[in-house]
C-alpha cells in the first residue's frame, strides 16, 4: 500500500491552490492529487466546456495572487467576463508553473476515506479507497494518506429527480454537467424543459433560446433565480 505525506482530492481551483501550497510549505514531502475528470480543472475541466460558458467573474477577480491571469496569453479582455475555455487554460497553466502535473492522477475516484486516528497514533492518518476509472475497477487499491485535503466542491455529483413517466419519454433527460456532451441538442432539439434556476439553467436557457429552441423553464422558487438576477444586473 503506497503512502503520502498528502492526499488532495480534486484538481478544480482549491485543490490546485492547496497542493501547491503544501509543496511550497514541505517540498520535501510527498504528494497526490487525484480527480476523477479527464482533465484538470474541476468545474472547468475541459470536457465540461459547453458554448459560450462564462464565470460571472470579470478579469483580475478570478486569479490567484501569485499567478496572474494575462490578458493577452489567455485572451480575455478588460472589463470582460472571462470564458471557460480561458479559465481552464489558465488552472492548466498553473499547474504547470508550480510543478503540480507529475503529482495530479486523472480518471481516479476516492470512494471511501478511513480516519485511523489523530497524528498521534501509531500510524495515524487515513485509509483511502481509490478506483482507477481507465481500468473501471470495482473493488479499487488501498492509498494511505498522512495528511487529507478533500476539495471535490459541493455539488460535484449531479443530483437528477426521478420524474414520473420518465422511462416512456422519448427524449434525452441529462444534467447540465453533462451540457458538453449532449451540445448536438442545440442544433436537433424542437424544444426542451430545463429544471432549475441557478447559473447552469441560465446558461442552458440562453443556449437553448438564441438557437431558435422552445425553452420550457421550471424553477422551484424565487430564491433559485437570485443569483441570475444579480448577473443579468451587470
């Protein structure tokens, strides 16, 4: 069973930052970063780029102190708000800048992480369960991890509500995590319904609406909008 001084899970904005911090703090120990993404990036990740996704950020209010975003490597201009295909760029840059990529393993999955106890006892740490997602392992390998460092964000999975009716539909039912795969519904979709009120269902509702797509739009509350609102604000 390998060991690790340290374990970041997830290579999205914070574990980027945190694993290169820990290097920069103990270069002397070792280090893993593991995300299940095929590419770095978290929330943007390359395959999760769909067309015209941007941060609600404009340039200079989504960059790390100590890397600057350039306007000019990354194409992004002043008082613009910055394009997902910029910002994945940008965490691939970093990476690269402070060494992180030899220490990053794309397609792993931790499924399961056991506290041993404090730093005091006789080993300490935890016990991760790691899946190669490649090999499509169901069982996994045993990682021990000294230090844990869980940056895998709030709502990495997709929560998708079991719809009554749903086996008879004919369509195609999907997460707008997923948006980047299913991007040919642009250009064949008749209509669609999209369920949800936050920044990805305004994303999709645009998508959608400027492709000449009837859009069919649910949201719970009003709550659910507030942060759309504030964008369409700007």
């Amino acid at each position: 069973m390998e060991t690790y001084d340290c374990v970041v899970v997830g290579a999205g904005c914070y574990g980027l930052a945190a694993a290169k911090q820990y290097r920069f703090t103990h270069p002397d120990h070792s280090i893993r970063v593991f995300a299940s993404e095929d590419t770095i990036g978290g929330t943007w990740a390359e395959e999760r780029l769909y067309p015209n996704l941007k941060s609600n950020n404009l340039l200079g209010t989504l960059e790390y102190p100590d890397f600057p975003m350039d306007p000019e490597r990354f194409a992004v201009e002043q008082g613009c708000h910055v394009s997902g295909s910029a910002i994945h760029a940008y965490l691939k840059a970093y990476a690269v800048e402070f060494g992180l990529s030899d220490f990053i393993h794309l397609r792993t999955k931790v499924t399961v992480a056991e506290h041993l106890g404090g730093q005091n006892s006789p080993q300490g740490g935890w016990i991760l369960t790691v899946i190669d997602l490649e090999k499509q392992e169901a069982a996994g390998s045993k990682v021990h991890a000294r230090r844990l460092i869980v940056a895998s964000g709030l709502t990495s999975v997709p929560r998708i509500p079991q719809l009554p009716g749903e086996e008879h539909f004919g369509g195609r039912i999907f997460h707008t995590k997923f948006f980047a795969q299913n991007v040919d519904t642009l250009k064949t979709a008749r209509s669609v319904t999209i369920l949800g009120g936050s920044k990805s269902a305004w994303d999709a509702a645009y998508s959608y609406a400027t492709a000449g797509v009837q859009v069919n739009w649910v949201i719970r509350c009003m709550l659910q909008t507030l942060k759309g609102l504030r964008v369409m604000k700007r």
